[in-house]
C-alpha cells in the first residue's frame, strides 16, 4: 500500500504530492542535520570560536535580511493607507 508523508494510505493507491516533495528533499534534509557543526553544537562540543564567528556572521546579515522582509509589507501600509507615523515596523526595519 502507497502511504502519504503522514503514513495514512493514500488516495487512489497514488502517491500523494506532500511524500512525492518529502522524498525529493529527503538528501537536503538528512544532510543539513548530519552537518558537523549542528551535530557539534547538539552534543555541547562545538568549539567557542566557531559558535563565535557563526553570531558574528549572523549579526552581519540579519540587519540586511530584515529590510528585506520589512520593505514589501511597509510599501503595501503606504499603499492601502494602513501605515501610521507610530508604526514601530518603519523603525525596526530601518527603512
């Protein structure tokens, strides 16, 4: 019997989408979990400076990715009339 990502049976004896994209993605998804530095960090022996400099990156491109995410949703306030002068999302995002 053909089962769906869940394990439930699937309609029409079909693979359903969600285990055919499941199946697709199950390499990335074992590799990413088997990359050294997370299996380090889980077992509490990731040595400082590498926890070190992985902040220090993310410090640098969190700021960058947050306008990102910010400017789409800003544009459309302005747009619809919605965006009000205290809107805190104006300060946050930087923009």
């Amino acid at each position: 019997m053909i089962k769906d990502a869940d394990g439930r049976p699937a309609a029409g004896g079909e693979r359903s989408p969600s285990a055919e994209l499941r199946d697709q993605g199950d390499r990335v998804w074992v590799g990413l979990h088997a990359h050294p530095f997370l299996s380090e960090l889980a077992h509490g022996v990731l040595p400082l400076e590498k926890f070190r400099l992985f902040i220090e990156q993310d410090i640098l491109y969190l700021p960058g990715g947050r306008r990102e995410e910010a400017a789409p949703c800003l544009r459309a306030r302005v747009a619809t009339g919605t965006l009000t002068s205290g809107d805190p999302h104006c300060y946050d995002s930087g923009i």
